[in-house]
C-alpha cells in the first residue's frame, strides 16, 4: 500500500480508504455485521490506514463497529467521521440559514457522540456532512466553534464532505485557509473537480478526499442490462431504466483501463490516483472480497498519464453519446452529468445603429440621440 499526506494535516494516509457507509447497516441493503468486521479487519491488514464514516450510517452503528475493531488491535488508523445537519437536509435550498444546519451546541454534542461510538479521545478529521456556498460568509461563528474543538484536543483536522455536484463549494474557505480537507465526489463518470477544485487545493495544501470513486459500483464492470437494486438500496432508482443504459454504455467506453492483470474496478480506483491532489480514494467496502478487490489498487503499476488523459478526453465529449441541452441540470445527478448542457439565457438591450463619420457603433436607444449630436472620434 502507498501512502500520501493529507494536505498539510500532517496524516499520512493510505491511498485507498475504507468507506464505511453501507457496514452502517442503511440504503444499501442487508448488511451483516460479522462481514463488515471481517472487512475492516482485512483492509487494515492490507495496509488501508484510513477509514471514513459519518454519525448518520446508520445512526452511530458504522462507528461503533469501527470502534470495536480497532480496541482488537494494536495499530491506530487514522478515523474521518461527519456531522450530519440539525436540519437532517443534505441538499438544503439556496437561502437556508447555516445555523439551521450547523450550529455550535449541535456541532459539538454530535463530536462527543462520534467520540464515545469510536471510543477514542480525539478525532483524526470532523467533517461537516454538508455545504453551499452561500454559507461560506456566514461560517465565522462555526469556524471559531472548530479552533474551540481543536484547542481542546476533541479533533486534529477540519474538513467538509461536499454535495455531489458541488465541489467548488468550499473554495472561499480554501482561500481563507480556514479548511483543512474536502470530500468530493469524483470518479471517471464525474470528473468536474479537475478543474474547478484540485488547481486551487494544491496551491493551498488542502487535501482531498475522493469519495464514491467507483460510482456506487456502476465502475466495477459487474452491472449488466439485467441489474436491479432492492430493499432500501438507493441505486434502484439512480440505476434504472434509461439511466442504467447510458452508464453500462459509458462503462463500455472505459474498458480500455480494464486488462488482464487489471479488473475494471481496480483501473477506475487507480484512476482517481493519477491526480496528485488526491490523498486518498474511498470506496465503499462491506465484505471481504470488496476489501481485498479495492485494497490492491493502493499497491503495484500506476495508472499511466496517457491512459488518464484518454479518460478524461472521454468525459469531455460524453463518451460519444447524445448531449441534451437543459434549462438546469436541478434533478441530474452527477454521474449524468457529462451528457447534459445547461442553456444560458443572455438579456440583450434593444440597440439603434447610429452613423458617425469615423466608424458604426450600438448603443443604447436611450442614448442614441445624444450620440449622433456628439460622435467619437476614432483612436489612432
């Protein structure tokens, strides 16, 4: 396994982190507890230094798991968990107030929760479940909640877990050097953050996070036209119908990454890799055979430029596929993303042409007798 800095929290982390979402027991259908510990217990041996949970898998259960395997062993890994928003909305409306979300007396009473859960004295990164940008000037009170917690020893490192398509969200709170990670969604069916976040991350040394590298598994090369979801799993509406269509047809394109010494799965973990400024990719792991499968993308051959580069050449022109032209993209989820175009409507000023004796111009009709009396004269 090799291992990278989180930005400049001083944690150097393993490349590939354990996602614990679905051992939390919620929307991914049965889980069992004895393969969720199994699976920690397997990614830790494989070198896997980093797990990231949040209160709300589960209500606590994901931490208290976490918790219990690591009191079985002797080495401590580095723990990401998240506070959920009091408001328990994790796309809230523009106008929303950040204390509706987060507050100092919610901030910390769900910090000592994730404490007691993991049984530990202090957390490795908090992490805020939640963001709009519109809170970035709002955030002081909250920002000087986080030093309180950092001087009295509750967490080392301060980070925020972004909205799918929302990325570029924190960027003020990078420019103020006011965060130290950010979770961002990003895979090769949603590669946004390229442009819009990683130039601004490395120059101020904040370390990401990529979360859902593997597309909620659309990356695995296991779908088929015959998947289906059941249960609370939340992929049976996302992977349906026309949407799973165009994802197995996306994959298609992808499978270029995919050798014999490389499964699919594996070359769209490598992939998110490629990027210096990841820290860390964490795919989702509830089983031992996910843990081994995931786990070895931290070790061997890198992913060349080249084939990175074809990647994103890929998602920059949809695969090949049809681009729809929408109003909003409000209601496409982020793996959708590529093949959607917003129309952007531009207010033009009705113009009267006026004739001067150095050259035509519009202007405004308002103004337009006034320029006729008194032409300008032609720069030189």
């Amino acid at each position: 396994m090799r291992y990278r800095w989180l930005g400049n929290t001083g944690l150097k982390i393993s490349e590939i982190g354990f996602g614990a979402w679905a051992i939390g027991g919620t929307w991914w259908g049965p889980q069992d507890d004895t393969d969720s510990k199994l699976a920690l217990h397997q990614s830790l041996d494989m070198g896997c230094n980093f797990i990231d949970t949040a209160w709300v898998y589960g209500n606590g259960h994901s931490e208290k798991l976490i918790g219990a395997v690591i009191k079985e062993r002797h080495e401590k890994p580095v723990i990401a968990t998240k506070v959920p928003p009091r408001n328990w909305n994790w796309d809230n409306l523009p106008g929303t107030p950040l204390s509706e979300a987060f507050n100092a007396e919610w901030i910390i009473a769900q910090t000592e929760k994730s404490l007691q859960n993991l049984g530990v004295e202090c957390l490795d990164v908090l992490q805020l479940h939640t963001w709009l940008q519109e809170w970035n000037q709002q955030s002081e009170p909250l920002l000087r909640t986080i030093a309180r917690l950092k001087r009295d020893g509750k967490i080392r490192a301060f980070g925020i877990s972004l909205r799918d398509k929302g990325s570029e969200e924190a960027n003020d709170l990078i420019r103020w050097r006011q965060v130290d990670s950010l979770q961002i969604f990003f895979n090769l069916l949603y590669q946004d953050p390229l442009w819009k976040v990683f130039p601004l991350a490395k120059e101020y040394g904040v370390g990401v996070i990529a979360r859902v590298p593997l597309a909620f598994g659309a990356l695995s090369g296991k779908f088929n036209a015959k998947t289906r979801f059941i249960g609370d799993d939340h992929r049976r509406n996302l992977y349906a119908g026309e949407g799973l269509q165009t994802t197995l047809r996306k994959v298609e394109k992808l499978k270029f990454l995919e050798t014999k010494t490389l499964s699919m799965a594996e070359g769209a973990l490598k992939w998110t890799l490629a990027y210096p400024e990841v820290s860390t990719s964490i795919p989702g792991i509830r089983n031992l055979r996910q843990a081994v499968m995931n786990c070895v993308a931290g070790d061997g051959e890198t992913l060349s430029p080249v084939s990175a580069g074809k990647a994103e050449k890929l998602y920059q022109a949809n695969f090949g596929l049809p681009v729809k032209t929408l109003s909003s993209d409000e209601g496409v989820h982020a793996v959708f993303m590529s093949g959607v175009r917003v129309a952007t409507k531009i207010k033009v000023k009705k113009t009267a042409k006026v004739k001067s004796s150095t050259r035509k111009r519009s202007v405004p009709v308002k103004k337009a007798k006034k320029a006729k009396s008194k032409p300008k004269k032609k720069k030189k």
